[in-house]
C-alpha cells in the first residue's frame, strides 16, 4: 500500500519497494480497492471453485478406474464361468456315455 501513497496514479506499472516484492511489476490499485493487499472474495470464490472441481475430477478418474476394473473382472469371470461350462457339457455327456453302456447287459462288466 506504500506505493499507492507515493502520488503514482492508479492502474500504473511501478517497480515495487516492499522487500517481498522486489523485482516484479505491480499495478496499482485505488488506495480504497478491496483487492489491494488481501485476497478478494471473488479471487477466494475462485481458488475454492478450481479446489472443489479438481476434487471433482479426481473423484471421477476413480470411479472411471472402478468402473474399468468391475468390467474387466466381469468378463473374465463370464470367461472363465464358458469354460467351466464347456468342461461340465463334456463330462455330463461322458458319464451319459458310460451310463448308457453299463445299462445294457450284453455290456456288462461282471
């Protein structure tokens, strides 16, 4: 606020004499601005509005990243549960085979 005391005009770019700010430019704002060394509302409005959307979308990749891996398990599950099935077609055929030939007695086994 120094600065604004100095008799520059608002709005204009002057070399800053706050030992923080030595060597950036600074514009000057209306001695009665808001904004002149706190943070405004809407610049608080606006950091909390970027905090809550990065939240968001880090909230979203993990869903996505759930959604992926319950798709993934879910068709290697349905994979697995074929091939299984398959497996079981062929035995139950197997012991049908077996049953249908131990039944008749010229087959026998004694």
């Amino acid at each position: 606020q120094e600065w604004e005391r100095k008799g520059a005009a608002p709005g204009s770019v002057v070399r800053a004499q706050a030992s923080s700010l030595i060597g950036r430019e600074v514009e000057l704002l209306p001695a009665d601005s808001a904004m002149s060394v706190q943070e405004d509302p809407v610049q608080r409005e606006i950091h909390q509005d970027w905090a809550n959307r990065e939240y968001i979308e880090l909230i979203t990749s993990s869903i996505k990243k759930i959604a992926d891996f319950l798709n993934s398990f879910d068709m290697s599950c349905r994979s697995r549960l074929a091939t299984l099935n398959e497996k079981l077609t062929a035995l139950e055929r197997r012991i049908e085979y077996i049953e249908a030939r131990c039944s008749f007695p010229a087959f026998k086994i004694n």
